[in-house]
C-alpha cells in the first residue's frame, strides 16, 4: 500500500513527465511533427494521454 508521501512524489513526477512531454512536442519542428503524424497543438492532450494513460 502506498503511503501518502509515496502519492505525492508520484504525483510530481508524473506531473513533471507531462509538463517537459508537453513542452516538448510544442516546440517541435512542424516538418517533424507532419512526419510523426502528430499535430504540435495537440501537445496537451498527447502529454496527458502519454503519461497519465486517459
């Protein structure tokens, strides 16, 4: 069972996973995003999907 500091540390670094994914598919090179099939202003719902799985 997961202790609350337990929580609370994966709750950070799952939010720190989706801030720096989030950021990082915002900044990328539109030729890049075309080739991986992706659109950069979808960066949020992406992030979110990649870490948090929804």
């Amino acid at each position: 069972m997961m202790t609350v500091f337990e929580k609370l540390k994966t709750a950070a670094r799952n939010q720190a996973r989706y801030l720096r994914t989030r950021d990082e598919i915002a900044r990328m090179p539109m030729d890049v995003a075309i080739d991986l099939g992706i659109y950069p202003g979808d960066a949020e719902a992406i992030a979110r999907k990649a870490v948090y799985g929804n």
